[in-house]
C-alpha cells in the first residue's frame, strides 16, 4: 500500500499527527532562529507597555506616547522573528499545496465531539497546529 493510499485511509489521524510534526519543527525552527533571551526581553517590554497604554488612558498625550513605543518595540520583535519565518514559509506552502490536493474531494476529515461539527483538511490542521502550538511552545519555552 503506497504512502498516499494510507494517508487518503486514515485523514483525521494523519492530519493530528502532521498538524504535530508541523508545529514542533515549526517551534524548533524559531526556537533555534531567534536569540530566545532577547525574545523574552522583548515580549516583556511589550506587555509592560500594554500595561502603561491601559494606566494612560485618561492622559491623551502619555498615551500617544506609550502608542509610539509600543509600536516602536513591536516593530522590533517582528523583524527577530523574520528568519524564522522566511526558513519555514516555503515548506509549509509546498505541505499545504500538497494537503489540498490529497484531500480536495475530501469533504470532512474529522468531526468535533460533543458539538458535531465537520471540520475540512485546513479547519483541521488549523485547530490541532493551534492547540499543538501552544503546548510545545511552552514546554520547550519558546518565547
């Protein structure tokens, strides 16, 4: 039985375990990409500055200012996050062109208990890379 034939047998199970194996080399990519310390550093200020922004809110001026800042710091810790990003956007376009053509005739892949909904291969990949995401990115302390 070829690979595709297995994977087109088992859809719910293939796209947990690839939404997985995605979100953890994903993690592992930006986890080794980035300088992490600076990362939390960043992430800190950032929610420091939220803070201030919501002190501010009756001072039109401060918070124009702590606006600037934030945006400023921002603009900063995207551009460390860029080469992780730049490092992970092809081959993840290339699994998602591939994903769709194996399962564009595919209507639901997995249905979410409790409620009943159908989810489609992306809606699938979407949840489970998001709840795996989260996860693995704490355990391995990603910031």
């Amino acid at each position: 039985m070829a690979f595709e034939d297995i994977v087109a047998s088992y859809p719910a199970i293939f796209m947990i375990v690839a939404s997985f194996v995605i979100a953890l080399l994903i993690s592992l990519i930006y986890k080794y990409t980035t300088n992490q310390g600076e990362m939390k550093r960043l992430k800190g200020e950032l929610k420091e500055m939220q803070g201030k922004m919501k002190e501010s809110k009756d001072d039109k001026e401060k918070m124009i200012e702590t606006q600037k800042q934030l945006a400023s710091k921002n603009l900063e810790y995207m551009k460390h996050s860029f080469k992780p990003m730049i490092y992970t956007f092809i081959p993840v376009i290339l699994i998602f062109w591939w994903l769709r053509r194996l399962y564009e005739e595919t209507e639901i892949i997995f249905t979410i208990p409790v409620v009943g909904w159908g989810l489609n291969w992306i809606w699938t990949y979407i949840v489970f890379s998001f709840i795996f995401s989260l996860i693995i990115r704490k355990v391995l302390k990603v910031h």
